[in-house]
C-alpha cells in the first residue's frame, strides 16, 4: 500500500481555512493512489493558543458535520486519512487526532503526555488507550508529537498489534533532532512503520522544522525532508513486514526477534508513578 505523509502550514484559528487546506492534500495524496495519509498536529485548528477558553471556540465535537464531509473525500479515492484538531467534549477539552475513512470516523486519539507549550498548557490529558484502529489492511496506532518522546506508548502499540505508527506533530526549530532521531527510533526498537507528519510556519512565536519522514522496520528511512517547504512524501509499504518481529541479519547466525527477547519480568520500574532513587 501506499502511505503519504503531508508536511503543511496551518493558518491559525481558521477551521474554514484549514478544511479547504486538508482536501487540497487529500486530492493530491488520493491521485497518487495513496491509501493512508497522515497530516500534522492541530491542522484543523492550528496549536499556539493563549487561553483554554479562545482554544475552546475553534474546537469541535468529534460528531461534527465537517467529519462527514472529509469522509465523503476519503470514499472518493479509497483512502484513509489522520489529522489533528481539538476536540470538545461537554466543558472537557482534547488535542485529538482522528482516523477518518470512506464510511466516517473509524476511531479518535487524544494527547496523554502534554508538555509546557501552545494549547498543551490548557487542554486536558487524554484518556483513550492506546490501541491500533483498522485502515483497510493495515493497523495504525494514532499519537501526536510529545509522546513520541517516550518509548512506552508506541510499544504498547506495537505489542497491540500497530503495522504503522501514524504521529501528527507540531515540533518547532529548537526539537529539530527529535524530528531527526525519534522515528527512526521507534520504527527500529519495534519493527514497523512510522510516519512522522510535522507542520511547517510559524504560530505565536513558534517556527516548526519540518523535517518530516517516514521510517520503515529496523529504522529504514523510506523517505524525508530536510526542510521546512510544503510537501507529501510518499512510500510503498507491506505491512506483513512489520507483523513479522523476527530479524535474521545473517542466517542462522545472528537472528533477532524484536518481540520474543523481551524479559518484561525485569521491566516494573517503568510503570512505576514515581522514579526510584536509583533512577534519579
């Protein structure tokens, strides 16, 4: 199948704006026969609020009409698409991502780890568990931008059965080498996809990196930018190599299995609350 990664602008507070922005890309994406196409973080809405309350007038409700309309274009060539935007649930508030395909919404993420910057300060921290949702063959799991930063989320996807790791990210110029070092990173440790769509422009002070990639099992970079202009990267993937942990590097000599060698007897300290002191 092919995947698409769009690395895009977003125009700030500009829901209108930014549809229009999200179908040029899915028309675009689908004439290229894509089947998934990943788009950044925040791009219905852009991320560099001040306040909850002005981040709560450019949310949405995930039953909104626009879902339904976004989905009319994903039937239109077969695809399916992610994209982030803020998600309003009664006074509750989510960065959010969606998995949108022909029939609708397959299935929503929202941000758990949540750092000191843009609307982050201000939305409240997920509470859906990190599982992979269905996308015509594949199994993508959906997380945005900080929780890439730790290796634990994007195991449990894995270990859930995720061919694909889908990340909508806003990462500015100062996180440039976790856009270079992470998903290479965590395609490798978990044998499967990642496709790292990052936004482009500059927000309430913040200029994004770009630097978008796509990264195959073992950490195989199958395609990336090295700047920071509007793109849609593209790769032809087979997922049945993802589902398949077991790495002969030389033949009956140095074989892996990225699954298999686990010992997570040894592992409790990483769902402790608080770090040891030995940790510290």
């Amino acid at each position: 199948m092919l995947i698409a990664c769009v690395q895009s602008d977003v125009t700030f507070a500009d829901i209108a704006e930014n549809r229009k922005r999200i179908a040029e890309h899915l028309h675009a994406a689908g004439k290229m026969q894509a089947k998934l196409v990943v788009m950044p973080e925040c791009m219905l809405c852009g991320y560099a609020y001040e306040s909850r309350e002005q981040a709560m007038q450019h949310a949405v409700s995930i039953n909104d009409d626009l879902f339904s309309e976004i989905a009319e274009l994903a039937a239109t060539y077969e695809l399916h698409l992610t994209f982030g935007f803020l998600e309003k649930e009664g006074d509750r508030l989510f960065n959010a991502a969606a998995l949108v395909g022909p029939n609708g919404v397959v299935g929503r993420y929202r941000k758990v780890h949540l750092p000191a910057l843009g609307v982050d300060r201000f939305v409240d921290r997920g509470d859906i568990p990190y599982q992979p949702l269905t996308a015509g063959e594949a199994r993508v799991g959906l997380a945005i931008c900080y929780d890439s930063s730790f290796p634990e989320p994007m195991r449990v996807l894995a270990l859930a059965g995720a061919d694909i790791i889908a990340l909508g990210t806003n990462w500015p110029v100062s996180a440039y080498r976790t856009a270079e070092i992470v998903p290479p990173a965590r395609s490798m440790e978990n044998h499967l996809f990642f496709v790292a769509a990052n936004r482009i422009g500059s927000e309430g002070g913040f200029q994004f990196c770009g630097l978008s990639s796509i990264c195959g099992p073992d950490g195989v970079i199958l395609a990336k930018s090295d700047d920071d202009q509007s793109t849609i990267l593209y790769a032809n993937i087979d997922v049945a190599e993802a589902r398949n942990k077991r790495i002969e590097r030389t033949p009956g000599a140095h074989v892996i299995d990225r699954f298999e060698d686990r010992c997570p007897d040894f592992y409790g300290a990483i769902a402790a609350t608080k770090p040891t002191a030995t940790n510290r």
